[in-house]
C-alpha cells in the first residue's frame, strides 16, 4: 500500500493511554492514520512488541511511520519490534522519535494529516522538546538578507473573537488550514503551520492576530486564515 498519510503508533505502558492518546489526536487530526499500541498482550502494565509490529502495520501506507512511546523500556519495545520486521524496505521507513508521548503526538497527527513528509512529521514531534520555532525576526532577516525579490507578501491583522480563543481544537484547525498553502506564514511571531507553536502563543478572545505570509500563493493563505478567524472557527 502506498500514497497515504504518515501512519503514528502511540506506545504506552498503558492501553488506557494509548488509546486515550489517539481520541485526543483524533480530535484534532479527524484522517490521520493513528494506531494504540499499549500495555502486554494479555492486557496488563507493561509494553508488547507484537502489538507495536501491528500497529506499524496497520498504518504503513508507504510513506512512512511515527512511533511515539512514553517510558525508556518501551522504546526498547518499539527497537525490537523494529528488528522482527521482514520487510527492509517498511524498517528503513519506521522513525521512533524521541519526543514527549502526548504533545509529541498530537502535533505530529495534525503534520500528517497535513500531508506532511516523513521528516516533517518527525520534527513536528520534536517540536513539543522545546526546539525553536521560526519567528518573525528570522523570517524578515532572512527576507532583508536575500535582497531584492519579486516574490508575493501578503499581511493582515485580525482580532480573535472565538470565546475560549485559540486553544487545540481551533488551532488545529488554523493549521490545517496554513499548512495547504505553500507560503510561508507567520503569526505573532511563530510557524503558522506548527501546532504547538501556535497554541503557545495563549491568544485569548480579543487578542490580536498578525498574519504575515511571503511565498506565491501568500495573498490566498492571508485571506483565507483572516476569514476562518473571523468566522470564529464555528465557537463565536
């Protein structure tokens, strides 16, 4: 099978985690190809390499699988699941990720349900260990550094209006959205594509939304994000 999603496996000592893990990602990642891969075969405290070697398989579509797990043994767990698998070519596409078990997940669910590519994926997880998004500093020096350019810029500011403001459910919302454009966004400063870096940014409602975007479809992404924030993401 090819052509799909990014496929994540959530490892946990726990089956109640994993499977609350992957509700939780659900809600914000709707088609993204997640699997729960938690506790021993007979249901008890601990991890099981042959329920990680079937959940990577029932989310290998080809292009590649995330595995996320939550203590020390159990990405022993997943290594060695890794090492039972047949097939070279479905090994070499398997990243287990050292990331935080919870915000790692969620933020590489909603990079795959994005579309996003096997590293995308990857560093969206990473992202939730603390390293640094892109900020608007970086963005315009980059942008002064380069030039003179003829490559479409598009800004807006807009006010958040949704009562609870941006917390996960429309912030993944707001990503997705960001994340079919090809521009480069930036929002008060972070990655409009990245998750996390979204949601710690704590806008409230009322709080105002810088919107900056260079790239060729910059004037599209632009407008469309001001109109999803204006609609209120349905919470208005």
């Amino acid at each position: 099978m090819s052509g799909g999603p990014v496929g994540l496996v959530f490892v946990s000592h726990s089956a109640l985690i994993a499977e609350g893990l992957v509700d939780v990602a659900r809600q914000m990642a709707p088609d993204a190809a997640l699997a729960a891969a938690g506790g021993t075969d007979d249901g008890g405290i601990g991890t099981s390499f042959a329920l990680v070697s079937a959940g990577i398989a029932a989310v290998d579509a080809g292009v590649g699988v995330v595995v996320l797990c939550d203590l020390g043994s159990a990405i022993l767990t997943a290594e060695t699941a890794l090492d039972f698998l047949d097939d070279d070519a479905v090994r070499a596409r398997v990243r287990i990720v050292d990331a935080p078990l919870v915000e790692g997940g969620v933020a590489a669910a909603v990079a795959a349900q994005t579309g996003r590519s096997l590293d995308e994926v990857v560093a969206a997880a990473q992202s939730a260990a603390g390293r640094p998004d892109v900020d608007a500093s970086t963005t315009e020096a980059a942008s002064a550094n380069a030039g003179p350019t003829d490559t479409p810029h598009a800004a807006a500011t807009v006010t958040l209006r949704n009562k609870d403001g941006l917390h996960a459910r429309p912030a993944a919302e707001f990503v997705r959205s960001a994340s079919r454009f090809a521009a480069n966004v930036v929002v008060n400063g972070k990655d409009a594509k990245s998750l996390l870096g979204i949601m710690s940014l704590g806008l409230v409602k009322g709080a105002e939304v810088h919107l900056q975007a260079d790239g060729i479809d910059a004037v599209e992404a632009v407008q469309a994000l001001t109109s999803l924030i204006e609609s209120g993401f349905g919470e208005a």
